[in-house]
C-alpha cells in the first residue's frame, strides 16, 4: 500500500476535496484529524495543521489530480517528523530463540529541543550493536512515555498453531502495546500513531477482527524506524526487552540462544529438540525450519 504526505496544504485545495468527496466523509476518533475520507480503498486523512496524508495503491493518481506536491524529505531524522507522536515496532520475528516484542513509545513536541545530542545517537535498532542498545534505552528511558509487550515463547507457540501468521501475532502484540500505553496514559489517547508497516492497513485490521478492543487511526509507513525518531525509540526499547529476556532465558534454561536464524543457530536448534524437548518449546519458536 503506497502512503503519500503532503504538508501545508492550501484551504482552497483542501475545500475543494471535501467539496467533491463529501458523500465519502467518514467518523474518526483522533482529535488531532479534521476530515477522514474514505474512498473506494484509498483513506485520505486531513489534520488541523493541514497536512493531508494519502493512503492507498491509488495515492498518487488521487494527489495529481489535486495538483498536491509533496516536500522534499530531509536526510535528518529530527526534521522528517512531526511531534509529538507514537511510535510502533517490534523486535524478534526473525529469531528463532527468544520471544516477540512490541513497543509503543510516545515522544513530546520539543523532544528534539531538549535533547539534541541524544537525538544524533537515536536510528533503527537494527543499525546499533546490542551494547549500545543497553546504553541507549538507559538514556531514553525516562525521557519518553512507553509500554511493551512480551509474547514468550510458550504463548508464542500456543498462537501460533492457533494464527499460523506471524503477522497476525505481529498485529495483536502491537494491539496490545497501544492498549497498555492508553490505559496507564489517557491524555495521548489523542495523538497521531506511526507503525513501521509488516502490512497493509487493511489487513492489519484484518487481523484483529477477534480482538474486543482495537486501537485504529494508525498511520502506517516502510522504514518508520528511519523516518520518525518515536518508531526509533521503540525499536530500541522493544530490542533492550528482547535481549534481556533472552539473558534471563540463558540464565533460567541454562542454556546458549545465540541470535538469528543462521545455520549455526539451527544446530543449537536442533540439540536442543533432541536434549530438552520438554522445555524447547519455552524458548525457541518451534514453526521455524531448522533443517540447514
């Protein structure tokens, strides 16, 4: 699914498309979005500060004939976002040890003012070595508001015979991070939700279709993580969880989880089939080939 960001949209503009597409008007519960269009598979979200965000494979056919330019994105990560917002991502879906983690982190309006050189260290936890990661989530831990959740491997295991989907798992983890973040902070209720993309938005709903409560209004974007410093800070933390459950998994199994999904890791894989198969299924996600 194509996203298309259009910032400083003109009134006329803007009139003229809600003019022209009111039978398409639809309710939303972010406060923050002035005008949501649905219109056969693209959304189209208008925000106060008019910037005006496209959503759909048809999102460039729909921002020409509208005449909508889009800015030239920055190189730097403090100016290609807009604060404040929250940040989704998770670490561990390609690991065969250890469990799935999401995050949701929120990061206020003037984050960037008041910490600037920790803003130069903040990318994708993909990018940082594991013990900058340690580092790293010391720094922003009390300088963001955050919640993760933990999919261990037991359950992890359990829904996934049920799903037979890691993104389903995906979306229910990350479903379940936002839901903790607005239960312990009900003033971000409010506030725009970036989602590095695993799908498209409508199958990501998709997913949650059994769910009793499910967040909505995302905004979700490929290589968030590179693009919004709040997605980075929840990479960091979810990959700060994921390592120190798997030290706490090492330490309780008494056993070696090397990271990733190489040959090596599936030789420990595979001794441990064989010599723990009563406990294997505790950490390590047992859907995975391990044949080399």
């Amino acid at each position: 699914m194509k996203s298309l960001s259009f910032k400083n949209v003109d009134e006329k503009i803007i009139n003229k498309i809600i003019t022209e597409n009111k039978s398409f008007l639809s309710p939303s519960n972010n406060l923050n979005i002035k005008f949501l269009l649905k219109i056969n598979g693209l959304v189209i979200s208008i925000y106060h500060t008019n910037t005006l965000l496209i959503q759909g494979n048809n999102a460039l056919e729909f921002s020409l004939k509208y005449n909508l330019k889009q800015s030239q994105p920055s190189k730097n990560l403090s100016k290609s976002i807009e604060l404040p917002n929250i940040g989704c991502d998770e670490v561990g879906v390609g690991d065969f040890f250890g469990p799935l983690v999401t995050c949701s982190a929120y990061v206020e309006k003037d984050f960037k003012k008041k910490y600037p050189d920790l803003l130069a260290e903040i990318t994708d936890s993909k990018k940082i070595t594991d013990s900058n990661i340690y580092s790293l989530f010391k720094k922003i831990t009390d300088k963001v508001i955050w919640e993760v959740y933990i999919l261990e491997n037991q359950k992890y295991n359990q829904a996934y015979d049920i799903y037979k989907n890691t993104h389903v798992l995906k979306a229910i983890c990350h479903n379940q991070a936002l839901k903790r973040l607005f239960r312990n902070n009900d003033n971000l209720k409010t506030i725009p939700i970036i989602m590095d993309q695993f799908a498209s938005e409508k199958n990501y709903y998709n997913y949650l279709s059994d769910q009793k409560i499910i967040i909505k209004d995302i905004y979700f974007e490929t290589k968030a993580e590179s693009k919004y410093i709040s997605v980075a800070c929840a990479s960091i933390i979810a990959r700060y969880h994921f390592l120190e459950s798997v030290r706490n998994l090492e330490e309780k199994y008494k056993v070696k989880l090397p990271l990733g999904a190489s040959n090596t890791v599936k030789e420990f894989v595979n001794k441990y089939k064989v010599d723990m198969k009563d406990e294997v299924e505790k950490f390590t996600k047992l859907h995975f080939n391990s044949k080399k």
